[in-house]
C-alpha cells in the first residue's frame, strides 16, 4: 500500500478528532507504516521526528524493545478480567508503585481509561464526597485558559470556548478563577488573590479547584511558577475545598520531576494521570486520592447507593495497559531518564536561544522538557499555525501548533542531533513567514 491508497480509504470512513475534515481536501493526511525512537515512518518511506510526542503521551520512544516485550509476555498470561470483585498481580503492582511514587498522602488509586476518564472520577467523587458528609455544594472551580478534556464534566471545567460553548446548555455549574500568566512570581501572587476572593464569596458552596501544574498545555502552554501551587494549597485548605491536580499532561517527568507537583512539594486531595502513565502505549488512567476521601466512601452497603462510588470502565485496570505502565516506570528508573533529561532541557534551552531575536518570534518559554512560543504580527484567520504545520512535515519535523503557539514536547530519548534538526525546521519555518 502506498500513502495516496491508505489516504483515500481513510477519507472515505474515519471522522478524525480534533479535525476540520474539509481541510483535507488539501491538508496532507500522512499513513503511518510504523515507529521507532523519535521516528514515524510512513508507507512511501518518509520519517518524521515526533516532536509532539503524539499528542504529549510517548514519553520513552516509539518501539520500545523493553516495554515491547513485557506487553508480549502478560498478552500470554492474561489480556483482560473485570476489576470488580477480582484482581490481578499487575495492578497490584502499579497501584502500590504509585502510591510510593507519588507525593505523600495519596494512598488509594482508582484505575480509569484516559485523561477525560480521570477527571470525570475525580470530579464525580469530590462532589460526592461532600454529598456523603451532608453538604449540598454547587459549584467546581478552575483557572482560566484551563484545558480538562473533552467529555462533558471535564469540558465543563475547562476554559476553551472552541472546544466548549456549543455545548454549554449541558454542562456543569463551574466558576473560572484567575491564571497567572507567565511565571513570575508577581504573577502568581496575583492570581492567588483572586482564587481567595472567589473562594471568600463562595464559601461552603465549592467543591473543588482543578488545575494543570505548572504548564497549562492545551492553553496555549502558558507556563506559570510554582508559588501558585503552594498558595493553592494552602487556600484549599484555609476554605475547606478540595485540590484536584490534573498531571494527564505534565506528569512523569515533563515539566522536569517525576510530577508537577513535587517542584512545589505540595500533596493534593486527587492527582489525575495518564498519557506519560504507560509511556504512550495503551489507553490508561488512574486518580490518586488521599485516606481522607477514600474513607467517606468505606462503609455498610447502602440501598440507595448514596454511600457508594458506583462508578466503573468496561476495561478499568486492563493487565496489558497496566503492563505497560510497570515497564515505563522500571524503564524510566533502570535508565535514570529523569537525571539523563537534566542535560536535555539544558540543550533544549540552549537550542531556543536561536530564536530570540527573530521577527514573529515572542514569547520564549520552557518548563523542563515543554517548550514553547508565540507567532505574533498574524490575525487567527491567517492560520499560520497550520501553515508551520504544513512546512514542519516538509522538514520532516511533526509539530502541530495550538494556534499561533509553536511548542515542542519530544519523547525522552531524543538525541542532540535530533533537537538541532527540529530547532532548524523551526528557524526555517518562521523565516518563511511574511
């Protein structure tokens, strides 16, 4: 097969996310044959480097021989059973190797299928957390230019009206907080005094805040620091609400540690992980919750269901998706990756300085291995990021800009040369503008 024949099929039977299909008719649509490392290598023989890491979730490369075969040999022993009244020794393990991973306090993990998934559990249960204590609360509260997913309770928390306010008659209750903007610590006190305003004026009527840490991805990459975090904490607690940590994007090592979390040494109510969880591979999620949660919900049968979580995947805690996240994780710590992405992110870093004084170019900024800047002097029905797109592809470069932000989130084991090569298809790409 060749990439016309696989385009064509394609187009006559698959409704692509977060497309507008009528682009195609000239948007190159590009079949992937298979991946290894950086690289996606379509049926005409074309590589690519994947500098997006496909959609932010291949944090170890593609075709990793060592994860590769830890997946072949569970798919031997078992391929699925129902987490409800059973079990199976994988997602013991993962569950306890969470526990010991993640910031203290957070000793229960509830398995769920992606991102999206993860945030309805950990939104469904903090509201029901209040409801099992007698607490009637309405409102969620989250920052703006927030991105939470795209089923309607994450969407409900989310800031981004293109995704968003069609659908606004059946969303949720949800009041949107103030975002720092950039990470100057003037900045997040700003936007901490905010949080405690609306906090003030709602008092006893909010269930919980939701925020990305430290680097809002979808919105735009805004990268923020870390006293944010430490102040939100500390307000959640002063106010009695609960803290939701979604790390779907940033966790396992994005943003430099292991979580978001850890830079400012803080331990939230739930902590939502997925994408980097299984290192890319396979569909999973899992929501971090605190004792304090965990035992509302510890009780006698209850008739009316009131007391219960009732909440439940078809394939919550599939063994091959868990699998894959074991072998991630023994992979990341048998290789040291995190101590290996210090040198990264100061190439990266170096790297950028390329493009400080070039024209269209603002906005320069990194969080650890996150990227990113803006393209100005363009008006939004220009599209220019989908034209740096188009050029990108030419480089033999995926990029795939959020507007008019170009960011860069590769896999881990990107190699120097690589990150040149990327870094010279982005130097090229703005050179092109007019």
């Amino acid at each position: 097969m060749t990439n016309e024949n696989l385009k064509n099929e394609d187009l006559k039977y698959i409704f692509h996310p977060c497309t507008q299909m009528k682009d195609h008719e000239r948007l190159p649509l590009i079949p992937i044959k298979k991946g290894y490392g950086v690289y996606l290598e379509d049926f005409d023989g074309n590589k690519y480097i994947d500098a997006i890491s496909s959609w932010w979730v291949n944090t170890l490369g593609h075709g990793n021989k060592f994860i590769n075969d830890k997946i072949k040999a569970q798919l031997d022993t078992l391929e699925h059973v129902l987490l409800a009244g059973f079990t199976h020794e994988p997602a013991i393990k993962l569950a306890k190797k969470l526990v010991e991973l993640t910031p203290d306090g957070l000793n229960k993990v509830f398995f769920a299928d992606n991102g999206s998934s993860g945030i309805e559990v950990a939104l469904k249960m903090a509201f029901h957390y209040y409801a099992n204590l007698g607490e009637k609360r309405e409102y969620f509260v989250s920052l703006s230019g927030s991105y939470h997913g795209e089923t309607i309770g994450a969407l409900s928390v989310s800031d981004m009206g293109l995704y968003k306010d069609v659908y606004n008659p059946i969303l949720i209750k949800t009041l949107r907080a103030k975002s720092p903007k950039n990470q100057t610590i003037k900045e997040a006190n700003d936007a901490l005094e905010d949080m405690e305003k609306l906090l003030q004026n709602n008092k006893n009527n909010i269930i919980s805040v939701i925020v990305e840490p430290l680097v809002q991805c979808a919105g735009n990459m805004n990268m923020y620091h870390k006293s944010y975090l430490y102040g939100l904490e500390k307000l959640c607690k002063k106010y009695d609400v609960l803290l939701i940590a979604d790390e779907v994007a940033v966790g396992f090592g994005r943003t430099g540690k292991l979580f978001a979390c850890e830079e400012a040494e803080i331990t939230p109510d739930f902590m939502v992980l997925s994408k980097g969880l299984t290192a890319g591979y396979l569909p999973l999620s899992v929501v971090m919750l605190s004792d304090k949660i965990y035992d509302v919900f510890y009780c006698p049968y209850d008739i009316n269901g009131v007391k219960s979580f009732l909440h439940s995947h078809s394939y919550t805690g599939n063994p091959l998706s868990v699998t894959a996240s074991l072998a991630g994780i023994e992979f990341l710590e048998k290789e040291n990756i995190l101590s290996k992405n210090k040198e990264t992110i100061a190439f990266i870093k170096e790297q950028s300085k390329r493009l400080e004084n070039l024209k269209f170019v603002s906005n320069i900024r990194q969080q650890g291995m996150i990227f990113a800047f803006d393209i100005v002097g363009f008006k939004s029905e220009d599209r220019v990021g989908l034209k740096f797109y188009e050029y990108a592809l030419k480089c033999g470069v995926l990029l795939r800009p959020l507007g008019n932000v170009v960011y860069f989130m590769p896999p881990y084991v990107i190699k120097k040369d690589e990150i040149i090569q990327v870094f010279d298809c982005i130097v090229g790409g703005i050179l092109e503008l007019k």
